[in-house]
C-alpha cells in the first residue's frame, strides 16, 4: 500500500507529490494524460504572483500582502475567503526557493508583459520548463509516476478515503492529495452551467479551451455526488477573450489578444459594450471572456489604430488590416455605417490628457455609455487593425470546499486522510475574476499543504497499525 495517493499531473499535484517524498512518504500520481501532454494547465503558465516586502532577484520594489490582498478582493468582487487567500498570498512570499531547489528556473519579466516586473516572477522556459523540472526532480526522488491513468472513482468510508479506481484498476493508500482540475474541457457540462441565453444560443458551444484537453471534471463530479462539500458557481472560470483562429484545446497564453485597452472593442453589431480602460491589463484581462461570451455569437472584434501598435504584446496570428474604417468593417464582416458611427461616437467622446499607458492616465472619454476610463484616444490613425474574439476557458471555479489544512469537507467536516489543490478546490479564493499568476499562487500554496498534510496522516496511519498490532 502507498502512503500517499495524488491524483493529477500539473503544478499543485507535483507539489504535493515532492512535499510528501520530502516527508518520507512513499508516493504514487496518477495523470490522466499521456507523457507528451502532461501537466495539466501549468504547461502553459508562465508566471506566479508574489508578495515581497522588498526587491527580490526577479521582483523589483515592493508588493505587500494587503495590496496584494487588495487586488484580489477587486477583481473577485470580495467572492473569496479571505483567510485561504491570504494564506495564499504569505505562501507565494516564500515557495520560490523551495521551487528552485527542484529544478525551477525564473527570469525577468518579457517585454511586453505590462505592469507585472513588480508582482510576477517568471518561470525561465515557461510552464512547461516548470513541469518538467518537476517531474525530473519527483523521478529522482523516488516518486512513481503513472501516466494515461485517469481516476474515475474514489472509495470512501465516510469522509475517509480507503482507494481510487481507475477503471477496473484500484490503487489503495494511506492518504490522497486530489488535483484533478476542473471540467472546462467538458462541453456537456459547460452547457448545462452556462444554459441558454435569451436568444435561445448555447454559449458554451463556441467557447475555446486555452487549457488541457484532459480536465473533464470527471473526479470533480463524482466527489461531490459523494457527498464532499462543493464551492463556486459552475459557470464562473478563468476566461478569457482570445483569438478566434485559435485552436480548439491547448492554444494556451499565446493565443491571448492582448490590444483591447488600447482601443475599442465592439459585438458583431458594432456596438461597444463594456469600458475597455477600467484598469491595467494582467488585472482585467480575465473578465473579457466572459463579458464576449455575453455577446450575441459570443463574438466580438477588437479595434486599435497604429498609434497603438507596438504597446502590447503582439499575438501569433496577424489581425485583419485595413486603410480605413469602412473597409475594415468590410473585412471583419460587420455592418460599416453602425462600426463608422461607433468609432465616430467614441473619437469625438475622447477628451485630451497625456496618455501614458504605464499609469491609470487622465484619457478618458466623456457622455459616452460605456465608458472608457483610461487611454481613450481617438481612432484616427491608419493602418487600422481588428481582431476577432471567442472565449477561451483556462479553468473552472466549481470546486471542494477547503481549509487550511487543505482537507476536503463533507457535511461541514473535514477528512483526516483526503486532502484537495489547485483548480479543484481553487473557488474557495476566486469567486469570480482573477488577476495574472494567482492560479499558480493557490495551485503551490495549496499542493505544498496539501502534500505535508498528506504524508502526515499517512504517518499517523501506520503509527495506529503498528500499535494495533
């Protein structure tokens, strides 16, 4: 029999698997995907927030635990617990040198990554060069490592776990760790969370998923038919407005339309429907997803003009170009004279101020619903460039309900033997929204608890069999 069981292949799962070898704890993870694509959604991260009271290598200044909390309290809209997230938050203060110890890399931020040199410590490689160090280091450490095992089911007795089938295969242990993910790659789920909308669409059949193809919430669902005490709305994610071109699964960050608050964005009848300017990028970034998946065809088009070019991060696929205004509604197939008589509204609506896009600047506009709040000028300059946006789900906010000890709840009591990290228990601290790198924050934080805790009870375990004895 193992000590500790983890269940999943990405980021809170490994962590969980090297903190309870650290611990002594024989380990075994199970992951769902074949070799070639394990990692869950951390293959394609980049980056995790951190709290510093001070310059640290790759952080420069300073981001304190209260405005970090603060941060997080704006873009969840105080849907969140706030002592897990700041748990969360005096974690990511200290894991990285843990992290280097097995083989993590960081660097400084790229360029073009606006307004996170202070907050986000990048991973050198990316996620997938985070995984990798990770699996090498678990490997070389003793944990054992089964690949295209996807669990299914979960024997308990009572809050306790006693085994986990994977098909007609069944793997005991002292202790689980549950990293799973969420179900965004589960159509039929998101359907049946995202319903119809009033215009009789199926939103969730033209969302994208940036993330593994793999999370089908499979374990998601049957823990909390079991009775484990769940968290989150189902239609709440990380979501995010990306290209459309982008591919159906694994697209990842690179597929991330970047432009949209440097210049307009309209649904398919040339209408603008939120303030493009309400705060800096890595802030908002994960609420355009959703509001384009509130669209009619959960579409809809950026539009920048050249002022803009070379003020984000450029995405891979080139956008559509045009030398004025009617032609570039011609090519994005909207209706000309309502895109001419958006962008002529919104141009005229832009009050003078000295843009700077590094700062929350003084351009905005004025009796204009929406509003643009920040770096609002007029769209006058061609070359124009539109893109065509889709949501893309990285992952879902439905999880377990949680403590600080990471143990998954049932009836409101904690199990002494099954513990739960990353997305599958991440809706305890996003209600709603997010802000860049804390889904890796919550994923180490909670798989580094949830491995300690883990190898402890399985210690505790074998000291009452070996006094039964």
């Amino acid at each position: 029999m193992w000590d500790v069981l983890v269940i999943g292949g990405g980021n809170a799962a490994l962590c969980a698997a090297l903190m309870a070898r650290e611990a002594g704890a024989s380990v075994l993870l199970l992951e769902a995907a074949p070799r070639a694509w394990r990692g869950g959604n951390s293959q394609h991260t980049r980056n995790l927030r951190c709290m510093h009271d001070a310059p640290q290598d790759v952080l420069v200044d300073s981001y304190p635990e209260e405005e970090y909390w603060q941060d997080l309290l704006k873009v969840t809209g105080g849907i969140t617990n706030e002592a897990l997230a700041r748990l969360v938050i005096r974690a990511s203060s200290t894991c990285r040198p843990w992290m280097r110890r097995h083989g993590v890399h960081f660097q400084p931020p790229l360029s073009g990554a606006l307004h996170v040199a202070r907050t986000n410590a990048f991973f050198m490689g990316g996620g997938k060069a985070l995984v990798n160090a990770y699996y090498r280091s678990a490997e070389a450490m003793g944990v054992q490592i089964r690949y295209e095992t996807p669990v299914d089911a979960i024997e308990l007795d009572g809050g306790h776990f006693v085994a986990a089938r994977s098909g007609d295969k069944r793997f005991e242990a002292r202790a689980c760790v549950l990293a799973a993910g969420g179900f965004e790659s589960n159509r039929d789920w998101l359907r049946e969370a995202w319903g119809r909308n009033e215009r009789g669409e199926w939103p969730a059949d033209n969302f994208l998923i940036r993330g593994t193809r793999f999370n089908m919430g499979v374990l998601l669902k049957h823990m909390i038919e079991a009775g484990a005490d769940p968290i989150g709305d189902p239609s709440q994610s990380h979501c995010v407005a990306i290209d459309a071109r982008a591919p159906l699964y694994d697209g990842g960050i690179c597929t991330r339309i970047d432009c949209v608050s440097l210049g307009v964005v309209v649904n398919c009848d040339a209408e603008r429907f939120y303030d493009e300017g309400e705060d800096f990028w890595p802030k908002r970034y994960a609420i355009w997803g959703r509001l384009v998946a509130q669209q009619p065809g959960q579409i809809a088009y950026s539009v920048i003009d050249a002022k803009a070019v070379g003020r984000f991060m450029p995405p891979v696929f080139p956008g559509t170009v045009a030398d004025n205004l009617p032609e570039l509604a011609r090519k994005l197939g909207l209706p000309e004279q309502a895109f001419v008589d958006s962008v002529a509204a919104y141009n005229a609506a832009c009050r003078n101020g000295t843009f700077d896009h590094t700062t929350l600047d003084d351009c905005r506009t004025e009796g204009l619903v929406p509003p643009k709040t920040h770096w609002a000028r007029p769209i006058d300059t061609a070359p124009f460039y539109g893109y065509a946006l889709r949501p893309g789900i990285t992952f879902t906010y439905l999880g377990l309900r949680v403590d600080r000890h990471a143990a998954v709840h049932f009836g409101g009591q904690p199990s002494d033997n099954l513990f739960v990290a990353g997305e599958m228990m991440a809706g305890n601290v996003l209600g709603k929204g997010y802000t860049a790198g804390v889904g890796m924050s919550i994923g180490t934080a909670f798989g580094r608890i949830a491995g300690t805790r883990a190898a402890r009870a399985a210690a505790q375990s074998k000291g009452a069999q070996r006094e039964a004895a």
